[in-house]
C-alpha cells in the first residue's frame, strides 16, 4: 500500500470513529495496518493540521479528527495567521 493510501485509510477511519481516542484504539481501527504505518500516518495527519494529537493525564496520546470546517483555521493558527474556512 501507497502512503498516501495509508494516511487516508487512517484519516477516512479517524473520522468514521468521530470521537477522540488512543493511538491503540486506531489501530485497532485499522486492523490492516502495522502500528508504524498508524504512527507515521498520525504524525503527518496532526502536522498538516488534519487531526489533534493530545498528551492525556494518564501520559496517553489520544487522537481525534477535525471536522472539515476547522482544518484550514487549524493550521493557519499554527502559523501566527488567524483564518477561518469558507
């Protein structure tokens, strides 16, 4: 599998899922994936502002998918920009 069908599979299942959840549970999401091409596709996901990673309380990083609408604010912000999708 290409990487750019990995990280769309993990980012199609991160938004089917719809709720915040932990690293574990989305590759268990992807049942067809190894925990590295789950890691790999997270990391370019959060850093093209497609998902937000989160250190939780307990040191577990949970994930969770933008909804379309906030993606470009996201990574505007990121920026030092403030926009908002249109």
């Amino acid at each position: 599998m290409q990487v750019s069908a990995i990280i769309d599979h993990v980012h199609r299942a991160l938004e089917e899922f719809g709720a915040r959840c932990s690293m574990e549970e989305v590759v268990g999401l992807c049942p067809d994936l190894t925990w590295n091409q789950v890691y790999l596709a997270i990391d370019y996901l959060d850093k093209t502002g497609k998902v937000c990673v989160t250190l939780d309380p307990d040191r577990t990083y949970s994930v969770q998918a933008y909804p379309p609408a906030c993606e470009l604010s996201n990574v505007s912000s990121r920026h030092g920009r403030v926009q908002t999708a249109v």
